[in-house]
C-alpha cells in the first residue's frame, strides 16, 4: 500500500488458508506532510466458523481504544460483539495510517473512517450474496454475521460468502450507506474491555511484561544533571561481577546529538542490572547552562512578572483605558510546578538486533516518532525497523517521548542476535521525566458598575528560548475569556531552562483551567454573583467562535449546556447546599466540561466528598462504561496533582524527588463519590481521555475558597495554606 495513491478507498478480498475471508480495506484518513495521504488498513479476517477478527491500529494506553475502535468497524458490518476477536496491529502508518496515543484524538480520527471500513466490508458480503442467489443486492440485509433474503426466507452466514467475495470488486466508500443511529447495536451500548479478564487475572499483557528466549536485562544510569554529559565509570564489571554481561554507554535522548550521558549495565537478570549500577561510580560532568533549581526560577519569574511582559499573545480594546474607567478592580498571582507522570509502569522496552535490522516490543504512544528517533540514532532505514505495540500501563503523555526506545535501540545494536530488555527503577522514572512545565501568572481584572467583566490582563511566565515556548510551555491566544470579552490583553515571558518538558494529560488546559477558572472565581466573588453566572455573562449568546491555527471552534451554545447541566445535577444554589461548594468550567481536546466539586475542611486537612460531571464530547458516547471509567479516572487525576502534594523540584541542576513517598499519587482512599452525565449535541463524537481532567482543579480550590474563605493560588495544596 504506497500513501501517494489518489483513490479515497481501497479494498484486497483474499481468501486464506483454511477458507478464512480477509478483507483488507484501507481508506485515508488525513493528508500527511507534502499532500501525501495517511492511509488506514483495517485487517478484517472472516473464519469459517463466522468469527471474525478485528485489528485494533492505535496504542492501547488505558483510553480503552482496543475496544472502542473495532466497536465502529464491527457496528457497520453488522456482526453481534459476541463473534468479534480483537488483535493489536504492529506500528505502521504506512498501512494504517495515524497510530498516535495522544490528544483525546483517536474518535474523531477514526469515527467516520473505521465506520466506512466495516460498511464497505458489508457490502461486498451481501454483493456475494446476491451473486449467489441471483437476486439484487437491495433485497438483501444483514444483522449477526449473516445475510437475509427476507422474501424467500433465506440466510446465510459471512463466511461461507467468503470465494465469492474474494472475487468482487471493492466498493466506493463516499457511497456506501452507514446505518443510520436508531439501527446501533454496537455503538452507544457499553462493552467490557477486551483486556479485562486478562488484567484482573494478571496475564501478561504490559511491555514490561515481554519475554524472549536469550534475553538479557539492562539497568540504565543516567547523569542526574540534564545536559550534563558522561565523564567516566568503572570498566570490565562484567569480568568482575557476576551475571554482568557488558556496560554500554550510550545517549539518553536528552540531546539526541550530543555525547553520552548515560551507561546501561546488561545482566542476566533486571536484579542484577540494577544492583551493579553501585559498582558502576559513574562520574559526570556538569552542563554548560550551568547548575539550575527550582528556588531560582522562581526567584526569576517573580522578578519577571514585574516588568512588561516580552511578547504579546492577544490584543484586543484598549485594556489600560478599560481598567482606568474600572469601577473595581481585582489582581492575582497564580502559579503551579512541574510535575512528573507517574506512570505505574516504568519505562520499559525490548529490542532484538539482527542482520541490520531491529525488532521492539514498546509500550509507546507514538510508536512512528520511536521509528524515526531510532532510524536516526542507529543510521538505519525506517524499514528495517519493526515496532510491535504492547499495552501500556500508564503514559499521560510520557509515552509520547521515545527516548526509552532510543536508549534499547542502542544497547540491543551493541549486544547483536540477544534480545535484550531494559527497565526504569522508580527513581529512574521520577527523576528522567519529561515534565509539565511551571508557569506563573499575574492578573487583573476591572469589572463595570454592573458587576460586569468588560477587561482582563495577564501575563504569562514560563520557559523558552529565543522566544518559543519549550514543549507544553504554551499559552493559546485565544484562551477564554479573550474573544468573550471586549478588553483583553496577555503578554508572555519566557525563562531559561535545563529541564526536560512534556505533555501531561490535558496538557496546558490542566494548568491554564486552574489559573482562569480560579481568578475568575475571585472575580465572580467582587461582583456579588458566583461562578456559574459570571460565566453565562461572559459566554453571552449562543454561538460559534472560529478556530485559528491547531486551536478548534468554540460554541458558547454547548458551553451553557453542561453548565446548566452540572449546576442541576449538584443542585447549585439551592438552600441546603454544603457550605464548601466550587464550581470550575472548561473546554479543551474539543470536549465541553463543567463540574461541582463538594469538600469538607478538618484543621486544614482537604475531604472531597462528590463531584458532579457534566460533558458535551457529541452525539454518541460510543461505549458508555468506558466513558464514564475516563470520566472518572480524569477526576482522580486532577485531584490527586491538586491534594497529593505533587510537585518536581530541581537543585543543583537536579531532580529532587525519587518515588511515590515524595511524588504521592492519589490513593483510593481518597476518591469521591462521582456523578456524571453526558450532554448529548448534534456533533460527532469526540474524545475523552483528557477533557475531564481541567476543570476539577478549580471547582476543588474555588470548594476551599467557599469553605475557608482561603484563596489558593499556588500549587499543590498544602495545610499550612488553609491553617495559617
């Protein structure tokens, strides 16, 4: 299958061994760069017992995707989920197109393409059919894996259309019929996930869980100091030690061109490897920005925040008249740290090097980015290069970054014909991350004699160079309220720094909610009107605002939907109501979200009791257990950064924290009790592994505020800030 074909569809009918039918149909789903088209292949293999198999293309990271996306391919060939097998396919866009983890993207990717996947290899079953029977295709229907003439009362199952189908033609996508939403019996209606049985029962299904005959272990031990570099460790373990192997040096992926700054140690066993990094006495030298912290950027944004901002994001009125003429005013400094993902799986990968050519077994979110860093790192052809996708326990956005790929890559090349697995300790993970970044923010706000907001300022600090954000330092223009509102203007600042950064779920949106949503509140507050108000103001009548660049419209019309819906649902306002109450709102990865957050405060000790969800992601919540399963995942996420007391700090160019004691993640005893509610609209679906997440930061602080009087504007939450 070559991406520069022009056809919008394509479709091989082979019969295989044993009278098996598989149909493979690939149809594009996006241009990729040059105009080129990303093609889909979904492999569907009828057996002659009428089960059929069903690949599953994208990462299965816990968003429940080897589920959901064969339930679109399986709703419109119309077969019962009984009959459906599930297989992880291997990583290649070529064949299948985008196989991305990330951006809450996968439904609205593949909502339509994987739908005309399963509709096209419908209707070659049933031209089959009405070849055989000599009767027009019209006539016919399907339902459960089998063809009907319903006028002479006959059926007959997929697979025995199978010789003929292989011979027929493939349809046209763009005019095959998809079945309208009443006929679902798939989509809409919740399945387990395929995995299920085999996670509570403990199978191997996990990266880490890969084994190979021959294979060796690698512990890896990387210079503490990022963009520090190796400056010599101890030789000839493997002679001295035993079950040492070999000691590899190699680059962490830090900087990907530059020298070693890393030594794994290969062993027969994983024990082993990680014992013998004591012997290892690695020394370092240190980077040539110099030894960084956490005390000096804050020291440096808070000088920062007092000069005018460097660059401008948004512009519009005129802010300084517009606070002038204000009848109140309201300013405040928010901030947040850096965080780590805490993925309960480290990071791990096998690889097996052979003849020029590597084979892994990654747990990986972008397994094409993987390809092409290792392709680089190792001077081989993209081709020679297989990627098998194991399930992943937990990425958040880590498994986006592929340096622990690279890093396998480049011992497995060492150790030629071995498989060899590597694997983080805790440590490793916590402290060779890449990280949320910290941002800071100094707001005003002046509201009219009305109480209405007519200007807001902010001006955002984090990190960059030569001004651009680092990864996931952004700030979007069009950030809300701006556009809303007639006076806005937010500047940013951009600090230097030696840290690693990444994507961290909902990232952006889970600190830009905290910090909006929240000032907001205290805005609400000096105008004698709650939260949930102030934003039905603010948002005014229903419309579409239009995206600009990677940033989706905005419908004031749905935003007031799940608003109304929460504030219902928590009964907010209403006489009775616990008194440590807040309320947050957000949009973000094309999801609308607005939650109640309810809390009691004990010397100074945080008890969130319940949260109420309410969520627009479109027309159809395609498996609704799963849904509600991210729903409340992201809930105890947000929560969990906000009151578990997680924060990465960095001295003497260093991470500080090393394991869950220092970097806690929110325990079950902690989790509320959670309602949610869909807000079905008449768009197509959208994705739900992030949207959640955001504004529960803000509801649980603004709950503080109601219950406290104490505003928080800094995190993670801590006692002495509700005691003092």
């Amino acid at each position: 299958m070559q991406a520069e074909l022009d056809r919008r569809f394509f479709l091989k009918a082979t019969l295989l061994a044993g009278g098996t039918l598989a149909l493979d149909l690939s149809v594009p789903l996006a241009r990729a760069a040059g105009g080129a088209p990303a093609v889909l292949n979904a492999f569907i293999r009828i057996a002659p017992d009428n089960i059929v198999t069903i690949g599953a293309k994208n990462p299965e990271i816990g968003q429940g995707v080897r589920t959901m996306l064969p339930m679109l391919i399986a709703e419109e060939l119309d077969v019962d989920w009984a009959q459906v097998r599930i297989e992880q396919t291997i990583a290649d866009q070529k064949i299948y197109g985008p196989q991305v983890a990330g951006g809450s993207r996968s439904t609205p990717t593949n909502w339509l393409p994987l739908r005309r996947v399963g509709a096209a290899a419908r209707a070659m079953l049933v031209e089959a059919a009405a070849h055989q029977w000599g009767v027009e295709a019209s006539t016919l229907t399907t339902g459960s894996g089998k063809v009907f003439h319903k006028a002479s009362g006959r059926s007959i199952p997929y697979a025995e259309l199978a010789p003929t189908a292989a011979t027929l033609p493939a349809p046209d996508p763009e005019k095959v019929a998809l079945k309208p939403d009443t006929a679902f019996t798939i989509i809409g209606h919740s399945k387990m996930g395929v995995d299920t049985p085999a996670i509570v029962s403990g199978k191997p299904l996990f990266g880490i869980d890969t084994t190979m005959p021959g294979m060796v272990y690698a512990a890896i031990e990387i210079c503490p100091m990022f963009g520090g570099t190796l400056k010599s460790h101890a030789q000839g373990l493997e002679k001295s030690m035993a079950g040492v192997i070999a000691t590899v040096p190699l680059n962490s992926g830090y900087d990907p061109k530059g020298p070693a700054d890393a030594v794994a140690i290969v062993a027969n066993s994983w024990w082993t490897a990680n014992q013998a990094r004591e012997a290892l006495a690695a020394e370092w030298n240190p980077p040539a920005q110099g030894l960084q912290s956490t005390e000096g950027y804050e020291k440096a944004a808070a000088m920062t925040l007092e000069q005018p901002p460097q660059q401008s994001l948004f512009q519009s009125g005129d802010v300084d008249a517009a606070l002038k003429g204000a009848a109140k005013t309201i300013s405040a400094t928010y901030g947040y740290p850096f965080l780590a993902h805490g993925t309960l799986e480290p990071m791990n990968c096998t690889a097996l090097y052979t003849d020029g050519k590597i084979e892994l077994w990654a747990p990986t979110q972008r397994p094409e980015g993987g390809r092409d860093e290792i392709a680089e790192a190792l001077g081989l052809p993209r081709e020679a290069i297989l990627i098998h996708m194991t399930r992943i326990g937990g990425g958040f956005g880590r498994r986006l970054l592929n340096d622990y790929m690279v890093q396998v890559a480049q011992i497995a090349k060492a150790l030629p014909g071995r498989p060899v697995k590597m694997i983080y300790n805790r440590t490793d993970d916590i402290r060779h991350d890449f990280y949320r970044p910290a941002g800071w923010h100094k707001l005003t706000a002046g509201l009219d004699d009305k109480g209405r907001l007519i200007a807001l300022r902010d001006h955002f600090v984090s990190f960059g160079t030569d001004g651009r954000p680092i990864r996931a330092a952004e700030m979007s223009p069009q950030e809300p309220p701006a556009r809303l509102i007639d006076h806005v203007d937010y500047g940013m600042s951009l600090l230097e720094t030696t840290m690693p950064t990444g994507w961290l779920r909902a990232p952006t949106s889970n600190a830009m909610a905290f910090t909006f949503q929240s000032f907001l509140d205290e805005v609400a507050a000096a105008a004698k009107t709650d939260l949930p108000d102030l934003m039905r103001t603010i948002l005014g009548e229903a419309r579409k605002l239009p995206g600009e660049g990677r940033n989706p419209p905005f419908d004031t019309g749905r935003a007031h939907a799940v608003i109304d819906k929460v504030c219902a649902m928590a009964g907010w306002g209403k006489a009775g109501a616990p008194k440590g109450r807040g309320f947050g709102f957000y949009f973000s990865h094309m999801g609308y979200f607005a939650e109640v957050v309810d809390i009691s405060v004990t010397d100074g000790i945080v008890k969130v009791d319940k949260v109420w969800v309410a969520g627009d992601v479109g027309r159809h919540v395609i498996n609704p257990i799963n849904a509600v399963n991210q729903v409340e995942g992201s809930v105890i996420d947000g929560l969990g950064q906000a009151l578990a007391g997680q924060k990465i700090e960095l001295v003497d160019g260093a991470v500080v924290q090393s394991n869950f004691h220092d970097f806690p993640l929110q325990r079950i005893d902690a989790r509320p009790a959670i309602e949610t509610a869909f807000v079905l609209s008449d768009n197509d679906p959208t994705g739900l592994g992030e949207p959640a997440l955001p504004p529960v930061i803000p509801a649980l602080v603004n709950a503080i505020f109601a219950a406290t009087g104490k505003r928080v504007r800094s995190l993670p939450i801590t006692t002495d800030m509700l005691t003092a």
